[in-house]
C-alpha cells in the first residue's frame, strides 16, 4: 500500500484550516492587508487638494468715523459703502471678467461676507456689479469668523473664486485655506482698499501674489 507524501494527511490538513479560521476571524485578507498599506485618503470632509485659485479682496471704501454710507436706495447707514466705495465697487468688472483688457480672471464663483442681518453689507455691496456682470450668485453664508467652513466651501467650489471680505478676518481665511506659512503673505491685511490678493494651489503647493487694483484715482 503506497505512502501518503510527508506533511500531507488528516493532521496537515487540520492545521491548515485552523490557519485559515483564524486569518478570517482576525479579517486578516489578502485584500485586507493590501488595503492597510495604502496611504490614508483626505480626512472625512477635508476638500481634496486640487488645483485651485483664490482671489481675495477687501470690501470697498467704508465711511470715515462718523459718516454713514448709502444702501442701494439711498438711504444713510454706516453699514453700507462710502461714495468712493460704490465707485470702486462698479468698476470691479474691469479688474475681474471675460474682456480681453481684464487682468485677472473670470470668477466662476463669489463669496462675500454674510451671516446676521445686522453684520455689515459692505462685502456683498462690493461684490454686487461684478456679479450682475457675470451672472454668478454671491454666496454669503458665513460671518466673520467663520472662515473655516469659508475656506472648505471655497476649495470646494469651481475655481477660480473670488472672496470679498472684512481685513480682520482675512489672515484667518488664509490659515484656513493652509496657505499663511507662504513666503512673502503678509501676517495682516494692510489698511488699503486697492489690492488683490491671488492664492493658486497646484499640486498641493500655494502660491501667492499681491496685485495693485488701479481703478480708481489715487490708487497706488
């Protein structure tokens, strides 16, 4: 009668089902194992690091202390843009749009500064030409000092965005978006209306750059 070859029979077999038993019961798959290895994705509900560019301005020329501003009626309200504000605010389109003398791209999405009735409407003031002009909405969900959740909607939005906001809040809308250890981003924003701040993201790496608006008279 022949011989059964070394290491095979009913003991060998035994162990190596209770091998697999245990492998199965600890989920210790080859897929498994493979799936360990791979890096770890973007955190649950961080924007994933596409390209992106960011244009952020301030809002527009506010009344000096103790003069008020006009809303779109006409009516006096310190909450509201100073003549030169509304000015620069319907020259913007120059600055941002399709035209060939356009020296920054088209915005496919707006964000202003927003939250309670009572904050101030400078920032959507600002954006309101511009975004007659283009045909894009002006989100303005967040109040200052939510810049976190501005900055993930802003990432995730279509680029390029365009962000009108309150200076105070602006460094921390940078922080947000992972861009404040760049070289030359100014730690504040400077007491100016007339300047553009471009932040480009490609292949995970931010940018920046600061640009003059020249709209108006007396810009730098």
């Amino acid at each position: 009668m022949p011989q059964a070859p070394a290491g095979s029979g009913p003991r060998r077999r035994t162990a190596l089902a209770a091998a697999l038993a245990c492998l199965a019961a600890a989920g210790c798959t080859a897929e498994d194992t493979a799936t360990r290895r791979r890096p770890p994705g973007p955190a649950p509900g961080r924007p994933a690091d596409k390209d992106a560019l960011v244009m952020v301005i301030r809002h527009a020329e506010k009344p000096f202390a103790g003069a008020t501003g006009e809303d779109d009626e006409g009516n006096e309200d310190p909450g509201f843009l100073a003549g030169r504000g509304r000015r620069r605010a319907e020259e913007l389109p120059r600055l941002f749009g399709p035209a060939h003398s356009a020296r920054l791209p088209r915005p496919a999405a707006l964000f202003a500064t927003g939250g309670p009735r009572t904050a101030p409407a400078r920032s959507r003031q600002t954006l309101a030409p511009l975004a007659t002009a283009l045909r894009v909405p002006v989100r303005s969900q967040f109040g200052l000092g939510a810049e976190t959740g501005l900055a993930r909607a802003v990432l995730e939005a279509r680029t390029p965005v365009l962000v009108c906001w309150e200076a105070a809040g602006i460094p921390r809308l940078v922080h947000a978006l992972g861009a404040h250890r760049v070289i030359g981003v100014p730690a504040a924003w400077p007491d100016r209306y007339d300047l553009v701040w471009t932040l480009t993201r490609t292949r995970g790496q931010w940018a920046f750059r600061e640009l003059p608006q020249e709209l108006l008279p007396g810009d730098a």
